[in-house]
C-alpha cells in the first residue's frame, strides 16, 4: 500500500493524452500548440521577466517624476520648463516608435530586448553625472527612443510565449506587476531622496539606481527562448517546435520528445513577401497595416492611444509635484488652497523667496510623506488591475473599457476642487487605477485585433500615436495649469469620455483564427480524468 502511495504522489500534474500518430502528425495552429504547453514553471518565470520589463518602464520612464521636485531647486525650473523636459522622452519616443516594431517583425523579439536593456543602462547611468541641462534634455531623448522599443514588443514577446487560455488575464496581471513595480519606484525615492550626499545629489544618485532595473532586464531575457509565433512567421516552423517542446517540457516535467504536436499550421503566420531591406520592411509593414482587414481596427487603436496618454501621462508626472508644493505650503502655515492655485507657483520657493540661489537648494528638500502618498497611489492601481484581471475575460475588454474611461474622467471633473493633500490622494487613485486600467486594456485588445505578421508593428504604431499624445500634453497641459488651470483638467475628462464613446464601437479581429483540431480539448479532457483517477 505504502509503495503504492509512492507511486500516485510520483505521479507528474499534468500527463499527455496518449494520441493515435495520425492525430498527432495533423497540422496543429499556433495558439492551439501554445496551449498544449500548458502552464508551469516556465510560464512563471516568464511573469517575473515580464515583471522586470514593467519595472523598467517606471525605473526609467517615471525616474523624472520623482526627481523634478527635487532637482527644480538645482536648475531653477519653472512649470513650462518642468512639462519640456517631461515631453523630451516622448520626442525619442515617436521618433523610434515604428522601427522597433518592424524590426522586431524581422530580426527577432528577444534580439531586440537585450539590445534595448543593456542600451537603456548604458544611457541612464550617463544621464545620473550630467549637469548641463541640454545635455540632460538630449539624454531624455535617447532614453525615449530606446524605452519605446521594450515597451512595444515586451508584451508581444510574451504574448507569444503563453497560451490563449491565460494571455488576458496575464496582460492584465502586467497592468498589476507594472502598479507593484510603481510602487517599489516610489518606495526607492522615499528612503533616497530625502537623504543628504557629500558627493552626489541625492536625486541623481535615484537616478543611478534606477538605472540597475535595464541591467537586471537584459540579463533575465537570455535565460528566455525566441518567440514561437516569430519563427513560424519568419519561415523556421523546425525551430519553433523546438522552443514550444522546451516548453512543454519545463512545465510538465516530461520529456520535450513527448510534446505531442509534430506539425505546424502556418496560415496567417509566414511573411514570405516581405523585403530583406528593414527600411522597406518598414514601408511594407505600414501599408499592410493602412489597407484592408486591418484599417478599421488600427483606426480604433490610433484613435484610443493618444486621447488615453494625452492627459493619463501628463497628471502622473504632476502629482508628486502636487503633493510637493502642498508640504511647503503646509511648513509655511498656508492651507486649503485647491490644487489650481498650487500649480500656479510656477517656480519654487523656500521660505518664500521666489528667486533661489545655489545656496539656498541646500535647505531645499521633498519630505518623504511625498513619496508615501505615491506609494499609496502605486498600490491602489495594483488593486484596480487585480480586480480587472479576473472579471475581463467574464465580461469583456469592452466593457471593461467603457467603465474605467467614464470613471476616470468624472475624477478629472472633480479634481480641481481638491483642497487638501487627503483629497488629491483620493482622487489620484482613483484615476491613476482606471486610466492605468484602461491603458491595459487597449494593449489586451491590440493582440485580439491584428495577426502576428503585423503585430508588432501595430504596436509600435499605436505606441507612437500613444507618446505623441503624452508629448503634446506634457506641453500643453502645464501652459494651462499657468493660465487657466481647471480648463487643463476639464479638457482631459473630455478626451476620456470621447474614449469611452468610441470604445462602444471597438472593431472585430483582422483575421480569422486557425481552426482548432481538437488536440487541446482532447488532452485537456485526459488530464481531467486522470486526476480525478488519482486522487
């Protein structure tokens, strides 16, 4: 009885489906062998390197936001100022937006990641020692051109790499790892910041710290493989089998020779017809993607992105900043003044003095009670990308949509009545939870939309019109925060509703899946009856 025991518990979790040689040799669709993999060990590390990419996108992406507060009193920045070198990232962004994501379509995605990350570290530690500010504006540039390209094809490399049964919910998981990170990011500038070097600024040393995350990225992406999709798609059906057995096998604990899928069913994978040449390559992705079944559904996506970015990427660079001046305020004995009368001190202050000297940013500080309310902030949109990532495939991306853009643009409404720093953190978590939410969403619904062959490309195009949107709101929005600083906000709660309302009409898919051959189900099934067996 005993050994008998040994053997159940021996038993491995997830056990093949024992299938007759004409089954198995059938040709099998992509998403259907990705889901034969099933899910495992490989999957999870899969999630932390996914996790690693999130954390770069706010290390290097947000390092700003929590250092301007600090850095305004060294380069004596007025709002106007502040908002350019916020846009500068974005410039670097657009610039390089759509060539990442062709030449990711071409060389490889995982190539291009260690490229990126180890390019983003290189950049991001010069950028913590300048000390000119148009040399620091130049960094921001480079830094955005090279941030965009992991931004794009992170998510499409593991896309790739997971089964269709688990990728909602994991893009959505990404929207939480992305909210966890923030709120390591705002932790990391709480315990720095507010600290005193001999040698360095406290904020440039954030900065080189910061920098560590686009090391560590490109390290864990060489324990990944290449994606599956990319090499059918690229004509190497051989090798893609290969990397999905490997799969299979580190999450089953079986050998790779037992993954039961022999042959690929290429269709709407091979880009036979595409030029060697990646500046043609680029032309032909871009009219592929503006013809026919793919111009409604890009419309969709280019019209979302920038209306979503414009104001969700322009707030979140102001709020520590909001909570920054309200301190000061505070020290001085000023209190209740809405947030439009805050952000109209266009150039900081200590003991009210308005011009500052060098000497004088040696009593200039950010109290760490900033950096908590981030924190605070950071872990409320994890809560709201959580709660999203169990219902979304319940009630639908769709919905899911409409709900988050309404919401966050009645936050919009009512934010400039905000008067104390309790109400300004409501209303930031709140919004900074839906807008962040409904951001996920649309990457979750670009996968649905487009094939693999343009894929990532269309996310690179859709990035491009999201950073172009972020760039002119990071101009605009802080000339009226001086000017007429509700209007600001109002103008952003209309673009969100616009969002919501055209959310109603989100396209269908550009293409038709390839049909199932019910290896999956039938595996699926086996696996259920044998634990029902075991147990």
């Amino acid at each position: 009885m005993a050994h008998q025991d040994t053997q159940k518990n021996a038993q491995p979790k997830t056990v093949v489906l024992d299938v007759p040689d004409a089954k198995a040799q059938a040709p099998v669709g992509l998403e259907e062998a990705l889901e034969i993999t099933g899910y495992g060990r490989f999957n999870n590390k899969l999630l932390v390197g996914l996790w690693l990419a999130m954390a770069v996108q706010n290390f290097v992406g947000s390092d700003i936001a929590y250092s301007l507060p600090a850095a305004e009193c060294d380069l004596n920045l007025t709002t106007l100022e502040k908002g350019q070198i916020n846009a500068a990232m974005y410039v670097g962004m657009m610039l390089t937006a759509f060539v990442w994501g062709a030449l990711s379509d071409m060389l490889g995605r995982k190539s291009l990641l260690l490229t990126a990350y180890f390019a983003l570290a290189a950049t991001a530690t010069f950028q913590a020692f300048v000390s000119s500010s148009l040399i620091f504006i130049i960094c921001r540039v480079v830094l955005g051109a090279l941030l965009i390209g992991p931004a794009s094809i992170a998510l499409t490399f593991a896309g790739e790499l997971l089964g269709p049964q688990y990728r909602s919910k994991v893009f959505m998981w990404s929207g939480v790892m992305q909210a966890i990170s923030g709120t390591a990011h705002a932790g990391l500038a709480m315990w720095v910041i507010p600290l005193q070097f001999d040698l360095l600024r406290s904020w440039r040393a954030f900065m080189l710290v910061t920098a560590l995350t686009s090391l560590c990225a490109g390290l864990f992406i060489l324990l990944l493989p290449e994606s599956p999709k990319y090499l059918a798609a690229r004509g190497r059906p051989d090798d893609a089998l290969r990397v999905l057995a490997g799969i299979f096998a580190e999450n089953t604990r079986l050998p790779a020779a037992t993954y039961p899928v022999k042959t690929l069913q290429l269709k709407n994978l091979r880009n036979s017809d595409e030029p060697a040449n990646p500046f043609l390559a680029i032309v032909h992705q871009f009219g592929k993607l503006c013809r026919k079944p793919f111009l409604v559904p890009l419309g969709f996506v280019l019209a979302m992105q920038p209306l979503i970015l414009f104001c969700q990427n322009t707030i979140r660079m102001w709020v520590p900043q909001m909570f920054a001046q309200m301190d000061r305020d505070a020290a001085l004995g000023v209190t209740g003044r809405e947030v439009c009368s805050v952000l109209e001190d266009d150039r900081p202050s200590v003991g009210g003095n308005a011009t500052l000297t060098l000497a004088d940013c040696d009593s200039y500080s950010v109290d760490a009670s900033v950096y908590l309310n981030s924190i605070i902030i950071m872990s409320c949109r994890a809560g709201f990308q959580l709660a999203a990532s169990f219902i979304i495939r319940p009630v639908g991306a769709k919905a899911v949509l409409i709900t988050t853009l309404s919401v966050a643009g009645s936050m919009l409404v009512a934010w400039p009545w905000a008067n104390t720093p309790a109400l300004v953190l409501a209303v930031a978590c709140i919004f900074e939870g839906c807008a962040n939410t409904a951001f996920t969403t649309v990457l979750n619904i670009i996968v649905e939309l487009f094939p693999t062959g343009v894929r990532s490309s269309a996310f690179s195009l859709s990035n491009f019109s999201g950073r172009s949107g972020s760039m002119v709101g990071n101009v605009v929005i802080p000339m009226l925060f001086v000017s007429n600083c509700s209007l600001a906000f109002w103008i952003g709660a209309v673009t969100f509703y616009v969002c919501a309302l055209t959310a109603m009409f989100k396209p269908k898919p550009a293409f038709t899946p390839t049909p199932s051959t019910g290896l999956a189900d039938r595996i699926h099934t086996a696996n259920e009856a044998r634990r029902r067996h075991t147990k």
